[in-house]
C-alpha cells in the first residue's frame, strides 16, 4: 500500500499555533487564518497546557534556522515541506530575497491561499515568493521547484522537522535529491531534527510523560512512528550523511537562548526556564554542505 505523506499536515498547525506564543513575523496572521488553534487543541488533548510551555522550543527551532541564513547571507531560499511556515513571508520583504515554498499539493493550495489572504491585506505584492507542489522524494518536482533560482547565487535548503518522518530508505533518497539539486549551485541544506537514540533519552529525561503524548499525538496524526527513524548515535548519522556527499556541522539552540520572546511571553518561571535552558543544550540543528562524493 502507497505511504500517505498527506498525513503529516496535521502536525503543521500544531507547530504553527504554538508560534503564536512568540514574536515571529505573521506567526498570528497564518495560525488565524488555518484555524490552527482548533487543531492544536485536537493533537494535543489532555496535555495540551503543558505544551504550551514548551513554545520556546519550537521558536528556537526556527530562529536557528534565520540565524544559520542570515550568517551565510542567503538570499535563495528552497523550503521543502514547509507547512505553515511564516518564512517564506518575513523573508521575501526583502525584494533581493527569491524564496519558493514546497509542499505536497493539498497542504501547498492552503499554503498558498493564507499567504495571498494575508498580503492582500496589507496591500502588498510578493513576486518574489513562489509556490511550488513537490515531493521532497520525487527528483522531478524538486527540480522543477528549483527553477526559480539563479545559479550564479548559492541556494539554502530547509527541511525543517522533515527528516524524522522518513525511514532510513526514504531518507537516503531526500538526501540524494537534495545532493543533486545542490550540485548546480554554491549552497547549504539546514536540517533540523535529525535525532540519534541518545536524543530521545535525554529529551525525555525533561518530561518523559508529556513526551509520550506528544509523540503519540504525532504517530496518530501522520501514520509515522518517528522514534523508529532515529539514527543509532552520532557517528551512525555522520556516516549517513557523508555517504550522500555531505560535510556536517552542528549548530547549537543555546545560540538563540536569549533571543526567545516566548520565555517571557509565558512568563515562564525559573524551573520551567532551567528546563528550557537543558532543552536547547540537547537540541542541534544540522548544516550540511555538500562535497563531491
């Protein structure tokens, strides 16, 4: 039977609501707009309090993310999977920016709808922000995406909390597409939550209860035990990554600590910011420049 990647949308308004506890450009607007509270509260259940405050971690997830672009002075920008991600959006403010959003076809029409209603709005025109139906699998549609760049740029790649809903064979061919796409330009692949089995035991040493729910909220939602796809440890995910031709590099979420507007947002108190602080020391974010194989 034919996997249903459609399925992992849901988790996209999960994450997106939780960016509403945060000073993220047009983290509101977009939740809105997709009804992404409703969602949130359906994933989340009986824990969806305690969620909450875990906010920051999502919104360090993604400023890791700008500040890893800003630091390479990236002004092309290829998001795969992108969900409700507001970036597409913040960056194309910039008209030297040229930004194309990925998705699979269902999740990119409603991608695209929110992000026309919300320029539409301010009264605004973004021809640089392009959208494109892709499957992060398929070589084609990659490529077809990609033809919006120029290829005397280099061109970042984002697959922000892809990776963990593939098994070991469909990540090696995302790494391969990625790999080839790359070849034709300077550029770099951020990957977050590329996770060894260390990760996890040390995550849910934080909350193991809310953990469980969480990752049960995500197994019901998307039909993709994420747990299962983890790498064995470090060394077992730098070969794997090396093998599709890439040098790794980790970047730490302790490097955006003080810039987390929803600590304060939250009003967090001093366990719940340790807890935090112990949070982002775990947490890494991958950037992966691609070498001749």
């Amino acid at each position: 039977m034919r996997k249903s990647y459609e399925k992992i949308s849901p988790t996209a308004k999960l994450v997106a609501y939780l960016r509403t506890f945060t000073d993220i450009p047009y983290a509101k607007e977009i939740a809105s707009e997709s009804g992404a509270k409703k969602a949130f509260q359906e994933l989340a259940g009986e824990s969806k309090e305690s969620m909450v405050r875990f906010a920051p971690f999502w919104e360090a997830r993604y400023k890791v993310t700008d500040r890893i672009l800003a630091e390479y002075d990236m002004t092309q920008v290829l998001e795969i999977a992108a969900g409700l991600s507001p970036r597409g959006l913040s960056m194309t403010r910039n008209p030297d920016v040229v930004y194309v959003v990925t998705d699979l076809p269902e999740m990119l029409e409603v991608e695209e709808t929110i992000a026309e209603t919300i320029i539409a709005k301010s009264n605004g025109h973004r021809s640089n922000l392009h959208f494109q139906a892709a499957n992060a699998l398929d070589m084609e549609s990659l490529s077809k995406a990609a033809t919006a760049f120029k290829s005397d740029r280099p061109l970042a790649i984002i697959a922000e909390g892809l990776l963990p809903y593939f098994n070991r064979r469909e990540q090696g061919v995302l790494a391969g597409n990625i790999h080839e796409v790359l070849g034709k330009y300077d550029g770099l692949w951020i990957v977050t939550e590329a996770h060894t089995k260390q990760y996890w035991q040390e995550i849910s040493q934080l909350d193991d209860k809310l953990m469980q729910k969480r990752l049960s909220a995500i197994s019901s939602s998307t039909g993709s035990n994420v747990q299962n796809n983890v790498f064995a440890d470090k060394n077992d995910m730098e070969r794997f990554f090396g093998k599709a031709g890439f040098k790794m590099e980790e970047y730490s979420h302790t490097r955006v600590l003080e810039d987390l507007s929803s600590v304060k947002l939250l009003n967090l108190n001093q366990k719940e910011r340790k807890k935090i602080r112990q949070g982002l020391e775990i947490f890494k974010t991958l950037i992966l420049t691609p070498r001749n194989i």
